[in-house]
C-alpha cells in the first residue's frame, strides 16, 4: 500500500504533498527536520491522506495535486483545515 499525502505548516502557512510507503515514518521524518526546509515548518500535520495500490498511482495523484495546487485541490474536495 502506497499514500499520497498534503502536510500543513501554521508556522510557515505552507502546504506539502508527497507520495511514501509509510506514512507514519514520513511523518515522524518532517516532524524531526531532516531537511532544512521542514524543519523550519515543524510542526507538519497530515491534513489529506490517500491510499493506493501502487507507487505509480500515488506517484500521478501527487503530480494531480502539484499541479493544481493543494489548497485548491482541498477545496475542490471540501475539505477545511481545523
């Protein structure tokens, strides 16, 4: 099983999405800085999660989504931030 995830920043008011194996793992990984670039958002929380049977299939989501931009792809789905 593959995820496509959006991670939501309040420090930075950003958006990530990625695609992993593990979601649990990736998370903990942008929650421990591992690159430069999350750890100035710390803390990330998971606001959008989508299974997949295949890497290739989470891999087109997250293009999908890069392209359209996540908030906006959010808010095509109706979703809010809490």
């Amino acid at each position: 099983m593959y995820y496509t995830y959006i991670l939501y920043s309040e420090k930075l008011a950003v958006f990530y999405t990625g695609h992993t194996k593990d979601m649990e793992r990736r998370l903990e990984e942008h929650n421990r800085g591992k690159s430069a670039f999350a750890a100035k958002g710390m803390p990330w929380r998971v606001v959008y999660r989508f299974e997949a049977s295949s890497r290739a299939d989470a891999a087109k989501l997250e293009r999908k989504i890069k392209k359209r931009g996540a908030q906006r792809f959010l808010r095509d789905l109706n979703l809010q931030l809490a």
